[in-house]
C-alpha cells in the first residue's frame, strides 16, 4: 500500500498552546509528502470526544491527534480495541508521551514519524476504568492543574507553568500514601506520587524504570515530609545527578491499590480526573502508535 493511499484522520485541539499554527504547518507538509490527511481543527475542547468518534466512523487506519498529554489522554480511550493506529502531534507544554516515545517536538518530525515511522505496541495506564497514556499523578500536580490559568500555558508555555506551580508550592501541604490493602498495606509519608506507564512527567525524566511497553505500572513516591525533597528530586532529576534516587520509593504491579490520607485528587496527564482511593493499573499492549524506526 502507498503512502497517499493511507487512510489517516488528523484531529487538533487548536486551543491547545500552539494548536492552530501547528495544524495549518501539519496539513501543508502531509501535502509535501503526498500523505492524504482528512483534517479536522477543533476549537472548543469539549468537541474533540464527538469529533474524533464521528471520524472513527470512517473506519480509519491512522487516527493522528494534535495536542498537549492532556488531550491525547482524554481520546486515547476512543481507540481502544477500535484496531486503529496512533499518531502524535506533540503541541503542548510537556509533552511527556511525546518524549517517551521518542517523537521529535517540532511539526515537520512528528509529521515524518508519522508517514515513515513503525508501528509500535504500547500499554496504557488506567486509573479505575479510565486509559491513559503517559501519567498520573499525586500531589502538587493536582493542584496546579485545578488552579493554573489556561491563557498562563499558553501565553508563556513551561515558564508560565513553573511560575504557578511555584505559587502553589507554597501552599501545598505533604500527606500519608497507603499501598495495598489489610495487613501487607505499606504507609508512609510523601510530598508527591506518580503513577507512571511512561518515564516523563512535566517534559522532564522522573521515573526511569517505567516503560511504555513493560506490562507494568509503576508507583513512584518522593518521600517526605518536608516540601523541599520534591524541589531538590525535580532539580537533580533534570540534571541527572545520582541523588534524584534517595529521594524516591517505587512500587511496580499489574495492579495496585492506593489511598491517600486526606482523600486528594488525582490528576491525568494534566487533567484532574479521578481521586483517591483508586485502583492503578495497566492494560498491556491495547494500541499502536506510530514511533521512529530506531
């Protein structure tokens, strides 16, 4: 089959932080490429479920969707078991997935993953019923993604986002996470948990042993209760220094039962979508994903 003769529908969430540049960038170079795309812009994020379930109605072979961690978050669910492929346009701030993958960030080498990349066969992460690609998380996180202005993202991309999150640091207290249940349950105190299918969280290497295909989900603690363990595991994970490792308590499962004290939400690559206690776990192996060749 010849590239033109693919069947590929591109979705973009034109809101997302540089979505409608990045569309009309990716439509003109899958035209460069004679790569027929039936394109789609989404301006209103609440449209993008009905858009891409009307346009899997067409029975796709390449589902391409635009957009931050927190988008490709919200419709990965949409193809599961649906026998359709993959592709990312990496267009927020993070972009977590995108890095755990290995797909380059800019529009041209996304677009070339897609039309002379390989399949790849990932898992999702799941927190209850709900897929997700990359992470989820415990703490801060939460916080910021409930607060932070939509317009700081997208104005001022990571710095606007650092900015925030600096803001709520201050406020932002540690607390008890419980794994397991009955008398083998493990309790200790944290200032962040993350709950890991993929290595990346907030654009930056955090959680080193979990993989996209390793039919495990990981748990990751920083361990407390002082706030400043978390600063010193961001800085010394985003520097590589050896010490990111002392700070840090994993668990890794098929699935994992977790609660907090107090009960706090929990936020899905990005989106706050669920709250403890819950169930993490991992669906081994449900989609592909167009990745580079090497």
């Amino acid at each position: 089959m010849t590239k033109s003769s693919v069947k590929a529908v591109m979705v973009v969430n034109t809101k997302s932080r540089s979505g409608q540049r990045s569309f009309e960038r990716a439509r003109a170079r899958f035209a460069e490429l004679d790569y027929l795309v039936d394109a789609h812009a989404v301006e209103n994020p609440e449209q993008l479920t009905q858009t891409v379930t009307t346009a899997l109605q067409s029975d796709p072979e390449i589902l391409i969707i635009g957009g931050g961690d927190g988008t490709i978050s919200c419709l990965v669910d949409l193809i599961v078991g649906k026998g359709v492929r993959l592709g990312v346009l990496p267009l927020g701030t993070a972009n977590s997935f995108s890095r755990s993958l290995g797909i380059p960030l800019d529009v041209d080498g996304a677009v070339d993953v897609i039309v002379n990349g390989a399949p790849r066969r990932i898992d999702l992460g799941m927190i209850g019923d709900d897929y997700f690609a990359n992470a989820a998380a415990i703490g801060l996180s939460p916080k910021i993604a409930e607060t932070v202005p939509h317009l700081a993202k997208r104005w001022f991309g990571r710095a606007g986002y650092l900015s925030w999150a600096a803001l709520q640091f201050v406020r932002f207290k540690p607390f008890t996470l419980i794994v397991g249940s009955g008398a083998e349950a493990q309790r200790l105190k944290v200032v962040e948990v993350r709950i890991s299918n993929g290595p990346f969280h907030g654009g930056t290497e955090l959680v080193e042993s979990a993989k996209l295909d390793s039919g495990r989900i990981v748990i990751q603690a920083v361990k407390g209760p002082l706030k400043r363990r978390l600063i010193h595991n961001w800085a010394a994970s985003a520097l590589r220094l050896k010490t990111r490792h002392a700070d840090v308590v994993e668990f890794s499962g098929k699935a994992l039962e977790i609660a907090t004290e107090p009960p706090l939400p929990i936020s899905i690559d990005g989106e706050v979508l669920a709250k403890t206690p819950t169930i993490a776990k991992v669906a081994p192996g449900v989609i592909e994903v167009m990745a580079p060749r090497d």
